[in-house]
C-alpha cells in the first residue's frame, strides 16, 4: 500500500474502508485497555495456581504499567518516524506473543516478563491507534473518528473484570491471556489489508540519550508511586527510584528545549486547547482510579459477589458510557467542547459525592444508580478531552503528542492509585475495631478487608468481619469524597482556564494540511 506522509493533504477521495479499519484498530485499543484491569478479578486464582508470593503477585501486576509508562514518548517518535501502521502492527503482534507466553507460563517471574512485554507492546499501540487518524479520515470526519477510539478506550477499564470473572468461572487461569492471542492477530490481519501507511518524512532520529532519561524517568516514578503506597514513602526503595525519576525527567526536559524537534515535544502545550484537554484527561484519570481501585473488593468482600458478579455489576458503568459515546459528538456541535468537559466533569463529581455516602446496610441498587452516572460523566469528558487533544495536533506531530496524552493520562493514574491506595488503607486502619486480639493478628486484619474476613473465619469472630465491613465502606467512602471533589474542582478549572470553541463547527479544532517542517 503507498506511503501517505501525515504532512501532506488528505486524499480528496476519502477510503471507502475507513470505517471497517477504524473498529479494526478500536478492537486493538479495547484489548490493550481491558488488559489493565482484568487482573484485578485474575490475582487471587494466579497467586494460588502459580504460588506466587506477595511481592511476586504485585510485580504481575505493576511490570506491565511500568514498562507501558516508560516506553510511551518513545514509542510516539518510533511511530511518527518508521511508520504508524508498522509501529501499531508491530505492537499488536507483540502484545499477542507475550499473551501466548503468559498463557503457557507455570513460573511467577516467567509471568512477570510476559507482563512486561505486553507492556512494551500496548505503549506502541496506544499512541499509534489515534495517531492514524489524520491519514485515514479527511478533517470533518477526525473528531468523530477518535471519539469512538477514546470510548473503545474508555470502555475497557470497566470490561476487564467482567472478561476475567467469565473466563474464570468458565475455563483455567491462563485463558484470561489466551482470550488475547486471538483478538490481536485479527487486529494485525486487519491494519495490513485496511490502514494506509503513514509517517513523518522529516522525524528526528531516535535520541538514544533521551530516550533513556524518558524510559528511566517515567519508569522510576511510576514504580516509586506504586510501591510508596504499599510499603511507605520513607523507605529507601520508593525514595530513590522518585528522586532519580526527578533528576532523569528533569534532564529530558533541559534536553528536550534545547533540540528543535524532540522526543518531548513540551512545545505542543502551548495550544491551549491541547494543554487543557491534556489536563482534564489526566485528571479524570487520576479520579476514575479512585472508583476502580475501590469498587471491586467492595462487591466482593461487602456485598458477598464472586469474580464475575463483581464484574457485572459495573455494567451500568458500561451503560453510561455507551450512552455518552452516542451523545458526546453531538453536543459538542451543540455546545463545545469545553462545556461538555465541564458538564462530565460535574457528572462525575455528583456520582462519586453520592457514592460517598453508600452505608454498610446499602445493597447493590445505590452504587447501580451513582455507577450509571459516573459512566456517563467519564464518557463525556474523558472521550471529548482527548478527541479535543488529539485533533489539535498538526498531522506531522500526532505520534508524538499522542504519546505525550498518555503519557501523562498514565502519570495520572499511577498518582490516583498511590493516593487513593494510601487514604483507603489508612481510614479502614483507624476505623477497624481489633479490641480483643493478639497485635500480630491485629496487624493482619488491618492489612486489608480480606485478610481482617479470613482471620475471623479461623477465628469464630464474627464481629470482626462485621467491624471489618463497616471500615472498609468507612475507607470507600473517603476514597470516593476525595475523589468527587478533584471532580468538581477540576470541572472549575477547565471551564476557567479551556479556551471555548465555536459550537456548532466541529472541525473548528482540525488541524490545516501542514508541511512536514511546520509546528503550530
């Protein structure tokens, strides 16, 4: 298929197979996007299959999200330079390799590099899947065209519990990988036979010095606000791995100013709508990981659901997220972008605030009310924030800047996790009533929900895991307060600060046909 540079004009015939290609590649975003959370309902099953110890099962986890975060702003550049679609390809047939070595593992640390290679591979994907945009729809139909790869991304944080807690129910640890193997290769088939090729002929090379400060960088922050959370922000392993994150990101950027065409293009922020699309994507990250890192032990161990239970029971979430997927491109033409960011913004605040206020006696109908809005609220503003940044980009930069969007979406979400962790843990702690017990067995049972259930069970203390369940909607209930604030305070400062658009024109934002050397 020919090369189309992204720096030169679209075709004016637009590829009657535009559409058919762009769910090929949302079909490749929603397996890498439920893949970050399918684990959450997959731990238990695989630390008793594999034996892994505690620090073997976090790193199951946390391997993939560190090597996704650091290998994200390379990957763009590699994108922008070699080739989208080749980049995007490549990065699909990865993640189906090391699916297939994850499925056929019977080893923790086997486990553990599997994780991050898919990690590697879902950084070359998720820039390069909006980044294709521009060579593949004509400017009327781009804004369109990522919303539905922003709801494709959306969307899997909350399938990835129901795919686990099916497949898990149903067949053997491993297929919670397998399900992969076969989702990717027909993304792979499809981006060769459907996507044009695409890439920016005047692409700097790849700036080994720089890739290096940004891989270390972004990978020592992300592990050191994963573990500060579990294990303490005083310990010699979480302070150093931030400090050297600050000293390596530090550097990127002095090198970043100092090159006409880098990796960290920091010069992109100064378009305000990126900058503050950017802004509101990165912090609805943050607050959704308040929700997600809550809401599953709270079906399980409150409400008494097994794996695929919990999953279901975040449907309504889908719900609204289907709702505001078919919603959010009108009212953008109706009202902008800007207020439509506000108006998901203060959805999600007034969700989180009513979750909030959930008691040990609410059953499941209260959180299927605020989980339906909180849907709504995330696809408004989370598919909007960034199709908003994404079609501000000048096509000769959409590698780049899309890796700068998720790269700090990610940074995002790894400080949601660490904060909302910390407050979780602490409230549940303080309000946990361990009169009565041993101070081993009192540690144990504050260590967490699941723990505190066990110990009563071996114990014949039904009180405790009543004491138990009551901290922990104490602890959830912080978590979802403090969260639904950020919201709301966030919803402030986007309608403050985000210039408006005009309503109406929904290309306002598209970018003009640039030369390749051109920067806004």
């Amino acid at each position: 298929m020919p090369v189309t540079p992204p720096d030169t004009a679209t075709t004016e015939v637009a590829d009657p197979r535009r559409w058919l290609a762009l769910v090929a590649v949302a079909l490749s975003v929603l397996v890498i996007s439920f893949d970050m959370t399918i684990l959450n309902v997959a731990l238990p099953t695989l630390a008793s299959q594999l034996q892994a110890t505690t620090g073997q099962q976090q790193w199951i986890v946390d391997a993939y999200t560190v090597v996704f975060a650091a290998a994200m702003l390379p990957a763009g550049l590699l994108g922008d330079r070699y080739g989208r679609r080749r980049t995007l390809t490549a990065g699909l047939a990865l993640f189906g390799l090391a699916s297939a070595v994850g499925m056929l593992t019977d080893s923790p640390g086997t486990l553990v590099a599997a994780r991050a290679g898919m990690g590697l591979a879902g950084a070359l994907v998720m820039p390069m899947s909006m980044a294709v945009i521009p060579g593949l729809f004509p400017a009327a139909e781009q804004r369109r065209a990522t919303a539905i790869l922003a709801a494709a991304l959306a969307g899997g944080a909350p399938l990835g519990p129901l795919i686990g807690g099916f497949l898990l129910q149903h067949f053997w640890w491993g297929s919670i990988f397998a399900i992969n193997v076969p989702l990717t290769a027909i993304g792979v088939v499809a981006c060769v036979l459907l996507l044009p090729e695409s890439r920016n002929p005047a692409a700097p090379r790849m700036d080994l010095p720089g890739t290096a400060l940004a891989a270390a960088g972004l990978g020592a922050l992300t592990y050191g606000i994963i573990e500060g959370a579990d294990t303490g922000w005083g310990d010699p392993l979480v302070v150093g791995p931030l400090v050297g994150s600050v000293l390596a990101l530090t550097a990127l950027v002095l090198r970043s100013r100092r090159r006409s065409d880098p990796m960290l293009d920091l010069a992109l922020l100064a378009d305000r709508t990126f900058r503050w699309s950017s802004v509101a994507a990165t912090l609805i990250s943050l607050v959704l990981f308040g929700a997600f890192f809550v809401l599953p032990l709270y079906f399980q161990s409150v409400l008494g659901a097994d794996a695929l239970g919990s999953g279901l029971r975040l449907m309504p979430m889908m719900l609204g997220l289907l709702i505001a997927a078919r919603l959010s491109d009108r009212l953008v033409g109706r009202i902008g972008v800007r207020t439509v960011i506000t108006l998901g913004l203060a959805l999600l605040g007034g969700a989180l605030l009513f979750g909030s206020r959930t008691g040990t006696s609410d059953g499941y109908g209260r959180a299927a009310i605020w989980l339906t809005v909180l849907g709504l609220g995330m696809g408004l503003s989370l598919i909007t924030a960034q199709a908003s940044a994404l079609i501000t980009l000048p096509p000769a930069k959409a590698g780049v800047g899309s890796g700068l969007l998720q790269t700090l979406r990610q940074i995002g979400g790894a400080i949601g996790i660490a904060a909302f962790g910390s407050l979780l843990a602490g409230a549940y702690r303080g309000a946990l009533d361990t009169g009565g017990l041993p101070a081993e067995a009192a540690h144990r049972a504050g260590k967490s929900v699941v723990a505190a259930d066990a110990l009563a069970r071996a114990t014949g203390r039904p009180a405790l895991s009543a004491s138990a369940h009551a901290a922990y909607v104490h602890g959830m209930g912080v978590v979802l307060l403090v969260a639904g604030l950020v919201a709301v305070v966030s919803a402030v400062l986007v309608a403050a600060r985000m210039p408006a658009d005009r309503a109406g024109d929904q290309t306002a934002d598209a970018p003009e046909p640039t030369g390749a050397g051109d920067r806004r």
